[in-house]
C-alpha cells in the first residue's frame, strides 16, 4: 500500500526536529563574540596612542604628550619632559608591572623623536611663517569581533591638514590640496616611513596583544560582577530568542516546501 502524504510528512519529524536544534547552534554560534585564550567572550578591542608635538614649547612645557586609550578609555599618559610613563585609572595600574610597558617605552621614545625631527623640517621648508607648527598623531590598532587586526596612522598639521599614511604602498594621502606638499616631503622620508612600517606589522599588533592577554584582569576591576553577570546572562537571552526565531522560521519554510511537493503528488 502507497503511503499517504500525511504519513510520509510523519516519517519526516524527527529529521526536521533534528534540522532545528543545528540550525539554532549554528545561528547562536553566529551571535557570538571573539573566543579568548581563557575561554572567554570578548568585544573588539582597539588600542590607540594620540601624540600631539609642538615645534616651540613655552618655558616649563613639555613639546610633546602621548596618551594610550584602550576602547576609548585613557590609561597611559607620556610626558616628553619627565620621559616617564604614568598609568592612569584601573587600566594602567593593572598594566604597569607587566612587560607591556618594556615592550613599547624604547619604541615609543624613539618615534616621538623621529616625528619632531620631521614636524621641525616641515616648518624650516613649508611653514616658515609661523611661530609654531603643532602635529597631532594618531596610532590605531584594533582587532575586531571577527578576529581581524586592522591597523592605521594620521597625521594632522595645525588642525588644517590631516594626511592617512596608506600600509599598501607606503604612501600618504592627503584631505585637500593645501596639504601636497607636506604629503611629498613625508613620501620621500625613509627615516620615518620604516619605523612607521615597522611599529604598524609588528610592535602594534604585539602591544594590542598584551592588553588582549590581561583582559579578564582589568575587567575584574572596572565592572562590578553583579554587572558583568546580568550583561552576560541578557546577551545570552537575545541569542537564544534570535537563534530559535531564525531556525524556526528556516524549518518553517521547508515544511511548506515538503507540503506542497505532497499535494502536487498527490
């Protein structure tokens, strides 16, 4: 005897039921953050150091400061002055004994004198109308919720003239035309281009690392537990609802495919 459309739709639940549950791992799989060494979930993370050099300091200035942000919050300052750096907050307390600072200081020193050198050539050649040139850097390291690195430089002039050093091919680019021939005199800089280059493929993605690597510490100390588990506990709620939404409506859809196969051969 033929099975009927009813029965052969029976015969197909436990398959279907089986097709929900994996699509709902896969989907709340999708949800997720970056897995951590310990384990853990993680946000993308972003570690940034905003130079800002004068080409004349006042009596008692310092020409430079540095400040390192991790997510937009400070917790590393630098004077050119003093040449110490400072933890600042929670971050940089948790941070300072570690060989995050080894790793960077020399490095950094050594870029902040390479970019007033530069600063102060520009200025002999291109602004020599002003009393003072002011350049404000930007170093910017991320890693993303996907686990992509991604890395750039800026550099801005007096506020007026901002230049995004291109890691393809070595090259600045400019906002506007003012701004041409700062952009060929940075070109044609080897002294500066290779540690740019340097610090950009290696020391950056290393020093976004071991913040990386003490995550789970700093965190102990800027979010209360009670916050951390109820941000936990709601994020895993939404994942599960659009999990379960997203593969239901997916079996949803093959059942009426399956029904209306039935009925046409029916």
């Amino acid at each position: 005897m033929e099975p009927t459309a009813a029965t052969k739709f029976t015969g197909r639940l436990p398959l279907l039921f089986l097709l929900l549950r994996l699509l709902r791992g896969i989907t709340a799989a999708q949800f997720g953050l970056v897995v951590a060494p310990g384990g853990g979930e993680r946000d993308a993370l972003s570690l940034s150091y905003n130079f800002s050099i004068t080409s004349q300091a006042g009596p008692g200035q310092s020409w430079c400061e540095i400040q390192v942000q991790v997510n937009g919050n400070k917790f590393l300052s630098y004077d050119c002055q003093t040449k110490e750096f400072k933890p600042i907050g929670p971050w940089g307390m948790k941070l300072k004994d570690t060989a995050f600072w080894q790793k960077q200081e020399e490095t950094v020193k050594l870029l902040v004198e390479e970019l007033r050198k530069k600063l102060l050539d520009i200025k002999a050649e291109i602004f020599t109308k002003s009393v003072s040139l002011t350049m404000q850097g930007r170093l910017m390291c991320e890693r993303g919720a996907d686990g992509h690195a991604r890395e750039s430089w800026q550099l801005d002039f007096n506020e007026q003239i901002t230049l995004l050093f291109e890691l393809e091919n070595r090259k600045w680019t400019v906002d506007h035309s003012g701004g041409q021939q700062v952009k060929d005199m940075l070109d044609g800089d080897r002294e500066l281009t290779e540690p740019l280059m340097k610090i950009t493929n290696g020391d950056c993605q290393s020093w976004l690392q071991q913040v990386w690597e003490h995550w789970d510490e700093t965190q102990e100390t800027t979010v209360p537990p009670t916050t951390r588990q109820d941000m936990a506990q709601t994020r895993n709620i939404w994942i599960f609802i659009m999990s379960s939404i997203i593969a239901s409506l997916i079996v949803l859809i093959i059942i009426c495919i399956i029904i209306i196969k039935n009925q046409h051969s029916v």
